[in-house]
C-alpha cells in the first residue's frame, strides 16, 4: 500500500507585493547583453530606458535539479532574487521587471496573455538582460520562452496580474508535463505520424511535483481558495476533476466568464482556470487531480486539513481520461451578454497535413499572406483538416469565440482555442495592435513543425 504521512507544508498565498508604479512612458521592452548594457548606460534611448528599469525586479532563469519519479532531474526556474517563482503584481502595479537570462543560450520572453504594443517575443542572448515595461492585463497569466525547447524542461513561471483581492486565499498552479529523453530527440520524430500519435511524456507535474511525491496544501475544514490553474505542459492537455470539492469556474485565460459550478473541465495546452474551490466542511484530504487527456498520466493538488491524512497516488490512473471535449466553451458565458460585432474583414485558415517532412501547416484558403488594416474588427475561421485536434495562440490579443463547427458561441474572451479534428473554430477580435502577429499550435512540438501562421496588422 502507499505510505501514508502528516500534512506539514502550508497554505501558499500569493502575497508577493512591491510598489513599484510607474507611469506610462517608457518603452515595453528591450534587449541588451550583459556587454552593451555596461556600453550603452552613459547615453542614449536605450541607455536611458535601462536607466528606467534597472532597479526593477529581476527574474532569472536558472537550472535547477528537481526529483521527478525518485530520479534526479534537469530542469528551468523563472525566479526573482527572493526565490519566489514568476510575477504577482498587485492592483494598479506596473509590469516591470527585468528578464535575466542565466541559461547561455538565446531565449524568446513571451508573456502569454499580456498584449505589449509589438508582436514578437524579444530575444535575449545567454547572460542577456531584457527590460520590460508595459501596463499588464489583469487575471492569471503566464511567462515562457517561445521558439525553443525549453518548456519541456519546465521554463515557464506564472505571472499574475490581480485585481481588488477576494477575501480568500489564492494558490497557483503551473500544470507541467516531463520528459527524462532530450526534447530534441521527441522533435526530431515527431514527424512520424505513428511515433507522434503514440508519445507521452514520462509523467506530469504540478507546480515541479508529481502525485508520487506531492506537496500538499494545508487548508480549515471549510475553506474557501482562489484557485488558477495554468496549463505550462509541453504536449498535454489535461481534464481538471475536483472530485469532491465545490468548484466554480470564473476565468478563463485571464478573462472573467459567468461563474459556472464544475466538476470536469478541460485545460487544454497554454489556457488558465480560475476556480472557487470550497473545501468539505470536515477534516480530511482531498486532491483536484489534472488528468493528461486521453491518457493514464496525471497529476494533480493535495488539499488537507490538520486532522486529515494524505494519501500518496500514483501518478498512472488505472484507466484512460477521457478525451477533450471541445464542446465545453458553448457552456461559458462572459459575464454581460455581449452585442454582436459588425465584421469588417473576414480571415480563414486552413490547417493541413504537412508537405516536405513538416506535419502539419496553417495557411491562408488563397495562398495569400493574412492582412488586416489597423482598427478594423475581423472574423478569422480556422478549419482544420485533419484527424487531430489542435490548440491554437494567438500572440498579442485575447479574442471573442465566436463559433465551433459552425455552431455560434456566446463570444467568451480567450488567448488559446481549440479546434476539432475535421472541425472549425472561428474567433473575432478587434485588429488593434500594427504588427505581425503569430498564430500558431501551442503543443511545443507542432509549433516548431510549422502548425503556424502570420496576421500582418498595418496602419
Ligand atoms: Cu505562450
């Protein structure tokens, strides 16, 4: 049987605060190294910019060893010098800091559901520094490098942009998926469909540990929590089940939707949940388990009261989750009904079997690069021919679900969709940013396999 132990580790309440707001005038980012940050200070715009962030906080990313299945193992920490991992900006709190990158090679920073005025994730070369400066968008957001292989080794941290503070504590969970293999070896196959099809990682994480070795949260018979949820995996998607505890979802992505009780849910690749989670009103442990779709895998959070015990389990389900559900969005609702928006450009895609080794491709239905005018609101389809269902991002802009397979939806606001095998998605958005936008697959090893695409905003 599994050993049983003693809750002794505490409520993690995201209680991280500096007061560092700054008004509105200095550029969102820039990227200098380690040589021309010490070259340029004396003068300059980017001098002067860095003057303007260098005392910000900074966010290293490191190595780090972790254990993963009682194996020692390499992996990535986004962590500022007090040790605590990602950003938690308080209300009204400018999103500064600068990114320093320890790792010795080239990063892009992304910011996954922050919206900076240009499109593409800055590089920052290995002992780089790259200063950031934006007013951030509030709810549960996340950090990674795009472009790489880097989140397989878990580089990822949350960032999260509150709001006016609930009265209950909050605890945030980066939902990971690990892989002892090298990830250049998984992209190097993965163009083999029945290699691809037959993947998984070796297990999954939830904030760095795994079911086997869990690190339980202490909570009061009772207790209400804050709970966001982030999809950070490499491949994965997961069905959130909270067994017996209450749950309501009331963000998605950041965005508030209509607060709607759950049980089950989706969390596919790159999206966040936010859930009141009520704890049972006596002593005990429970765990809200994140279940890898359509696999055994899972991971998931302890929850225990004083009195309760906690049960290790192992991190292989007895039987298969089940697959994702992309009817699940027709069940949310943004929290006023939203008036249709008039188009004044419609956008397709198409999302293909690949050519020449790539597997998949995301291109216009004409061949034509996707253009959008400056202000204009646009429906973009996606229709995807294939027999695998993907999730797709869209860089800089949270859009309005507007349908799936044709059927319409009530327009709740996302950053990352799905659409079904041999199925559609369509999404509108106001084209308020200039710039080239990406769209592409959030699964790490489809995106860096040509499931992506360009929206060119101009004036
Ligand atoms: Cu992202």
């Amino acid at each position: 049987m599994f050993p049983i132990y003693l809750i002794a580790s505490i409520i993690i309440y995201n209680t991280y605060c500096n007061c560092l707001i700054m008004p509105n005038r200095y550029p969102f980012y820039f990227s200098l190294s380690r040589r021309r940050f010490l070259s340029l200070l004396p003068g300059g715009f980017a001098g002067a910019a860095l003057a303007a962030v260098e005392d910000a906080p900074r966010l290293a990313v490191q190595r780090r060893e972790i254990e993963v299945l009682g194996r020692p193992a390499e992996a990535s920490r986004l962590a500022l010098q007090n040790g605590q991992e990602g950003l938690h900006l308080e209300p009204g709190e400018r999103l500064r800091f600068l990114f320093h990158n320890e790792l010795g090679m080239t990063l892009r920073a992304h910011l996954h559901g922050q919206t900076p005025p240009a499109g593409m994730a800055a590089a920052v070369e290995g002992d780089g520094y790259l200063g950031f400066d934006l007013e951030p968008r509030p709810g549960s957001h996340w950090i990674h490098s795009t472009g790489d292989l880097t989140r397989q080794r878990l580089l990822a941290a949350p960032l999260i942009v509150h709001g006016p503070r609930p009265p209950w504590p909050e605890l945030t969970v980066l939902l990971q998926d690990f892989c002892f293999r090298p990830a250049e070896e998984i992209l190097a196959n993965w163009q083999d469909p029945a290699w691809r099809r037959s993947f998984q990682p070796d297990t999954c994480l939830a904030n760095g540990y795994g079911l086997d070795a869990p690190d339980p949260v202490r909570v009061a018979p009772g207790q209400r929590l804050l709970l966001r949820l982030i999809n950070a995996a490499a491949t994965s998607d997961f069905i959130l089940d909270a067994g017996p505890l209450r749950a309501q979802l009331v963000a998605v992505d950041g965005n508030p939707v209509r607060p709607l009780p759950v049980r089950k849910l989706p969390l596919l690749l790159g999206q966040r949940a936010d859930l009141l989670l009520d704890m049972p009103p006596e002593h005990g442990a429970w765990g809200l388990l994140a279940r890898r779709a359509g696999s055994r895998l899972r991971t998931g959070i302890i929850f225990g009261t004083r009195r309760g015990y906690v049960r290790r389990l192992p991190p292989l389900a007895e039987s298969k989750a089940d697959e994702v559900d992309p009817a699940f969005d027709v069940r949310l609702a943004p929290p006023q009904p939203e008036s249709p928006m008039r188009q004044e450009r419609r956008l397709a895609l198409r999302l293909a079997e690949g050519a020449s080794g790539a597997p998949w491709r995301l291109i216009s239905e004409d061949g034509q690069p996707l253009a959008m005018r400056l202000g204009e609101k646009v429906e973009l389809t996606v229709r995807n021919e294939t027999a695998t269902a993907h999730v797709l991002h869209l860089h800089g802009h949270h859009v309005r679900m507007a349908g799936l397979n044709g059927q319409a939806l009530p327009g709740i606001l996302r950053d990352t969709f799905a659409v079904p095998a041999r199925g559609s998605a369509t999404i509108v958005f106001r084209a308020d940013r200039a710039g080239d936008w990406p769209i592409a697959g959030q699964n790490l090893y489809d995106g860096l396999s040509g499931l992506s695409a360009t929206l060119s905003c101009r004036e």
